[in-house]
C-alpha cells in the first residue's frame, strides 16, 4: 500500500467538520501532484495524542512505510502545531515529524517563531507533505488557497539571501504578513545534520528535517497575509494573565533567561565538571565562555510570536554596534551554581575587542545575527577546544544560515577531532585539513564544505552513520557520543547525573535532553528537600545527583509533562520541570485545553497523554528496528570516569543502569524490549490504526519478550498475516517462516485457505505448531 492508499484510508477515519470550534485541519498536500486533500482528526485521538507532536506522531504511524528509506518521498514530512499554539503566554511552538535520515529513530523536532502560529491561525492544525514534483518547489498558503511556484530561481540559497529575496519578490515580510519554514543548501544537498528553519535563528534541526524536506523537492513552504486573528473569552484572557505572570515572577526567567537567555547553564555545569570538552575526554573548560563575556556584544532580546519572556539573545560585533544588555545580571545569583556558590560573584567585566575574526578590520554578514544558546556554547565551545566568545559567536551566526544543526554538527566534528588526535584518520582522509582542537578557522571552513558536501565535509554531513557509510573504520564508534543514531544534544556530560543518564538513554528520537532531562538535579535546594522531590516526580528520588535509585520516577514526569507541552504547543524553557518547579504545569494546561476544545481534559488524563504519545514513539522505533539493546549509552560513560569537580572518579555503573532502565521500564508500562506492553499496546494500537489483533507465539522467539504480539495493521488474510509478522519480527523470521506451524484464529483452526480467510479487528491469533507421528 503506498502513501496515497495510506492517505486515502485514514482520512475515511477523519470528519469533514471541527470537532470543536478551534481546531484546524489536516492538510495532506500531494507535491508530485500539486494536489491536496484535507479533514478533522476524531474527538479520541485529541483527548489521547492531542495534537502537535502527539497528533504528528498518530499522522505518522498510520502513513509510515517502514521498508522505505527516510529520504524516500513515500515516507511523510509532518509539520504540527499545538493544539493552544498562538493562544497562551510562551505557546508559540510547532513539531516537525517523520522517520530520521540521521539517525536509527523517528525524526521529531520543536520550534517556534512565527510559522506554527501562522499554520495554526490560517486553520491547520498539520500539514503533511509527501511527494516529489520533478522541478523544486515553494509551496505558498494563504488560508484555503494553494500555490506551487517554481522553486528553480532559489537554489543554492542560505539562510539569509533566501529571506531577503522572498520579501523582495513577494512584497512581503516575515514575523508581519508572511511566516516560512525553509531548507538551506544543506538541506538540498541533503546533508543528515541539516535543519529546517523557521526564522533567522529558529530551527527544526534534530534528525536531519532539512534534508528530508529537500528529498521532497521543496525548499520552503511560505504562510502569506496578515495573520487572522482569534477571538478569546473573558476567561481565557484571564487565565492568560495568571500564565503570564507565573512566567514572568519565577526566578530562572527573571534573573537569567530574559537577561542572557540559555547560556546561564554555562557556569553551573562547568563548576560542577559535567560540562563535555573535545567529544566528552574533559569534563570541564575555561570560564571565558560564562555568559558574562557575551555582553559586550549583546544589545538585546529577542522573542518568538508575543512571548513575554524574550529569551533569544541578539548579537553585534560590527564597529558601532551595541551591547551591554544583560550585563551583570547574574552577579550574585546563585541559582544552580550553588554547589559553588563563590561562582556566583565571578563576573569578568570583558571588554569589546572584536576587530573581524582576522584581526585585520574586516567584517561581514556573520558578525551580527541571534544567538547563541547554550547548546551553541557548548558543542562550538569546550566540545571543540574553542574559548573565545567572539569565535563562538561568528560560529553561531554562520550556523543559522547554514541550517545547520548545532548539536549534530558540533558533535561530528568533536568526533573527528578525536579521531584525528588519535591518529584514526590524518590528513590523508581529512583532505589536508588539520582538525587539532580548537583550530577555529579549520572549523569555519569546514561548515561550509559540510553544506556543499565538499571534501571532508562530506564526512561531517553524514553525521553519525560516518562508520556506516564506510568514511571511518568500525573502532570508530567507541568514541561516538550518540545513542540509536542520534548525537548528544545538549553539552551536559552526564557521568554524575543520573537521571540526565537514564534520560539521554531511553530518549524516543535518540540523545536528546529535550525529551525528558531533569534540569533540576543540578538544583541542591531542591535535593536537600526530601518532600518536596518527592511530590515534584511522584516518586521518592535520591538527593544525590550521582545517586541511582528513584531517579526513573524523575525522568517519567519530565517525559509526560514535554510530551504534552510539546502537544498543546508550549515552549520548554517556560514549562514545569525544565528550569524551575515554579513556571506553569499541566493543572494550567488543563484549564486553557477544556475553554478551547471542551474534551474535558484534567491532569490525571494529560499525564496518560504524555505516556501515551511517548508509548506510540515507542511503537514507531519498534517498526523501524530499534530495541531495548538501543536504549543506553556511549562507551566512555561507562568505562572512563571523569577527573576535575565535587565528583571526581564518578561514571555509569553499567549494572546500576540496567536496573534503573528496568525500573523505568516498569513503571512506565514497557515491555524488555523498550515497547508498550501487550495490554497497553493493544490499547494504544486500537485507537492509532482502528484495528488490533494479539498473536500468540508458539515458542519464546526473540524480540517478543511476552511470547505474545499486537500487530495493528489491517490484515484481509491469514496469508497478509504472515507477511505482517515477518515484518514486525525480523529478528525471528526462521521461526516465523517454519511450515510447520499452522494459525488458529479466535480458538478455530484454520486448515485451508489461508489466502481468503479474513482476520477480524480484535481477533485473538494462535500459532500451533503441527504435530505429527505414526
């Protein structure tokens, strides 16, 4: 069944009209046939997946082909907003869903900006995009009304020529009356740590989105007109204000993200020795790179569509520019610098010296721009044996034009630095290149080779499956910090901290922080408070960030709780848990969902919806042969212990790991194999695909750990079956193939036509092996 079967028959699931007043429509969008189709997802699948992430990840399993390759235009490019995006304080964010080009996992990636709000407020809730039109296309949406135009004029574009020329030829200008998600000349070339990007800073860039929007032959889809506006009750905007100010009165935005933005977290993981340095060997770098020595070049904040918070720094280094917002602000804060609480009056009071990255008074494009984040300081920072900031910031610049992502991109280089330092490679692979750490203008030039994928750089652009893709030897992958495929994405090295461990371990989309990290396990006055923990995670969790035991309980509500923000369309940086234990929760969430979609929604539920949205993540990693072997974590972490910092010697105890994974997979409803069990996943199977049937093995085969499966795809035949089997057990199909084994269904055997005997939606499914004798 290819994908417009696939979308026929779910929109004969779907309705013609809202389900509730605000919700928006599914717009399937056919690129190979300028064609479109659209309809409502049901009242059930909202109350259980909502909508964003959640409602992408339901689009996505019913559409998937599993058997495609990630780049194939049969394989969907989803994009998804919140079902309160546009209409909260801080909802400004929006999902890009599909399988992963990068990695082993699914592809799901978080922004926002200004394009969610303009999908959502032009009335789609998703926007699915599946073949490929021979010629390169922009897709143009101005509410009901679609335009493919010819895309040819815009190759080879970046970041920032692509803006400045759509403005011009559209008359038009993005953040006022147009919104874009666009791909760069990375995504075209279709570079695996490439991005999608939502503005000049704002990117969809885990998993390779860039490229896998370039397979599809399309370089930007452009949202035009003024945005529509959207009436909201007398309650609702009150129930905005009170969001509002819990925003605004905690003290993480106060004193820090609307001052400097992100990296604040510099400081603290340096202090404590968690910060990774050249590809996680060093735990700790220069304080040159503290959020102080920014100021200078910092003359303000900016913000996606009305946010109160302002959390994106600007970034100025031409003669004349402005700086010194923020400066200081974080003198005297201890914050989560508090196991040494003497940081917090460290101030540098650095001085503005930048003269062009050559020291020669020459300046360009990328001496201004936004940003950086602390991921930025982190991976372009101590992971790279950088520690100027004006290098840190150049870099950062040039990555938003690129499309690059900073995480993966970091790391790949990290990685061959290393490989480099060991003698692995030399300049014989590296083209003459030398990658000793810290060689900035190397660095500079190589991201501009990864976008072209020129030279070494098309080492870089195959990110993580550089060993697969046969560019390095297997010894390799003993020093890739990456886990099912994806590198780490955040700079933390997480040795000490355990539940970060756990997280970065059991992540859907591979490691990444941004799933489930417990940010709070580096905040000592939430540690030494025992009750408090304790009803902050629903479960007794151990003080000690390097402790082991409960800390399951912590990452299973960090899980649930991003599943949902990332579902209604709440930013992360503003949401419970992630920052602080002040900012707005699921009992905020539940009042603004029930005033605009009547679902009757409450915190028990939304808790189920976050374990649910993450138990179909798991369903899809399952189809694309991920298991529970999958959910653990780099070597190093395991065999080397780290040296600087209050935990010297500390590392992952591999025994200790196992057990906690398998306390977070009990509690969490999972199976071995990191996979909803049968119960749940015939719950959940019901509601994704309408269809579900439980097959009963006839012997312990592996990857079905319960002797027991659910398969959810509609089956006509007992012969369809053992096809579908096949492909849900690879792992096991000599068994599966024996022709001794005859199938019982609901108790009756069948014995002849198998290939017109249907199999009922809820049947029960038996093998029995065939006895014989004389």
């Amino acid at each position: 069944m290819d994908i417009k079967q696939r979308v026929e028959r779910l929109l004969s699931r779907m309705h013609d009209t809202p389900q509730y007043p605000t919700q928006g429509k599914v717009l399937f969008v056919d690129l190979e046939n300028r064609s479109s189709q659209s309809g409502y997802l049901p009242k059930d699948v909202v109350s259980t997946f909502l909508a964003g992430r959640g409602g992408n990840m339901f689009l996505l399993y019913n559409l998937l082909q599993e058997d495609k390759d990630a780049l194939d235009p049969e394989v969907p490019l989803i994009f998804g907003t919140g079902i309160l995006t546009s209409n909260m304080p801080a909802g400004t964010r929006g999902n890009v869903t599909s399988r992963s080009p990068e990695s082993h996992a699914i592809l799901d990636s978080n922004a926002g900006d200004y394009f969610p709000t303009f999908l959502k407020r032009n009335g789609y809730d998703h926007l699915v995009l599946f073949g490929r039109n021979p010629q390169w296309t922009l897709l143009n949406i101005r509410q009901d009304k679609l335009e493919f135009i010819d895309a040819t004029p815009y190759l080879g574009m970046d970041n920032l020529e692509l803006t400045e020329t759509i403005q011009r030829d559209f008359d038009c200008t993005e953040q006022k009356d147009m919104a874009m998600a666009r791909i760069t000349s990375a995504g075209e070339n279709q570079v695996l740590c490439s991005g999608i990007m939502g503005g000049i800073k704002a990117i969809w860039a885990r998993g390779g989105a860039g490229a896998k929007m370039g397979s599809l032959n399309l370089k930007a889809v452009m949202i035009q007109g003024k945005l529509p506006t959207f009436e909201l009750s007398k309650e609702f905007k009150i129930q905005n204000k009170d969001i509002g100010k819990k925003i605004l009165s905690t003290s993480v935005i106060q004193n820090a993200l609307k001052t400097v933005g992100t990296p604040f977290l510099y400081k603290p993981s340096r202090v404590l020795g968690a910060m990774g340095t050249k590809n996680n060997q060093e735990t700790t770098w220069h304080d040159t790179l503290d959020a102080d020595n920014f100021d200078p070049y910092r003359p303000g904040m900016s913000r996606c569509y009305q946010c109160p918070v302002r959390c994106r720094a600007d970034n100025d280094m031409l003669p004349g520019g402005k700086g010194g917002w923020g400066a200081s602000a974080l003198t005297g804060i201890a914050g989560n610098a508090s196991y040494d609480k003497q940081q917090s009056e460290l101030d540098h009071h650095k001085l503005r010296t930048y003269n062009g990255i050559n020291e020669d008074g020459v300046f360009d494009k990328y001496d201004k721009g936004e940003g950086p984040e602390y991921i930025i300081v982190g991976k372009f920072g101590p992971n790279i044996g950088i520690k100027s900031p004006e290098q840190v910031l150049r870099l950062n610049n040039i990555l938003n034009d690129l499309a690059l992502d900073a995480s993966s991109a970091g790391a790949s280089i990290a990685w061959a630095m290393e490989l480099y330092q060991r003698g692995i490679i030399d300049q014989s692979d590296t083209g003459g290149l030398d990658l000793t750490w810290g060689n900035y203008p190397v660095v500079e030039q190589l991201l501009f080779m990864t976008v072209k994928r020129e030279g070494f750089g098309n080492v870089i652009a195959d990110s993580a499956r550089a060993v697969e893709n046969g560019h390095y030897p297997e010894e390799a992958l003993q020093y890739r910090m990456a886990v099912k495929g994806l590198f780490q994405s955040d700079p933390h090295d997480s040795r000490i901290l355990k539940a970060f461990a756990l997280g970065l371990a059991v992540a859907t989309r591979g490691m990444d922080h941004l799933r489930n990290r417990v940010t709070l396990e580096i905040n000592a006055r939430i540690n030494d408070d025992a009750k408090f923990k304790t009803e902050l995670y629903g479960g007794v969790v151990a003080p000690e960030p390097n402790g082991y035991q409960g800390k399951e309980y912590a990452v299973r509500r960090c899980e649930d709780t991003y599943a949902v923000g990332d579902s209604i369309g709440m930013c992360r940086f503003n949401t419970k848990l992630f920052n602080s234990p002040s900012l707005p929760d699921l009992t905020d969430f539940s009042d603004h969902l029930n005033e605009m979609t009547g679902l009757g929604l409450n915190v028990e539920s939304l808790y189920e919806s976050g374990r649910s949205i993450t138990g179909l993540e798991r369903m899809l990693n399952f189809r694309l042969g991920l298991r529970g072997k999958d959910d653990t974590l780099p070597p190093r972490w395991f065999d080397e212990p780290i040296n600087v910092g209050p935990f010297k010697g500390e590392k992952i105890d591999r025994d200790e790991f196992e057990a906690m994974k398998s306390r977070f997979y009990s509690i969490t409803g999972l199976n071995a194999e990191g996979t909803p069990a049968l119960d749940w996943h015939h719950k959940l199977s019901s509601l994704a695909t309408g269809y579900a049937i439980k097959v009963d093995l006839s012997e312990a085969m592996p990857g079905a750990p319960e002797q027991a499966l659910i398969i959810d795809e509609p089956i006509n035949s007992i012969s369809q079956l053992r096809q579908a089997l096949l492909r849900k057990l690879p792992e096991a199909s000599e068994q599966l193939s024996n022709d001794t084994i005859n199938i019982a269904i609901n108790g009756d055997m069948v014995l002849s036509g198998e290939q017109t005997t249907p199999v009922p939606n809820g049947s029960e499914v038996t093998l029995v092996p065939i006895i014989a004798g004389g």
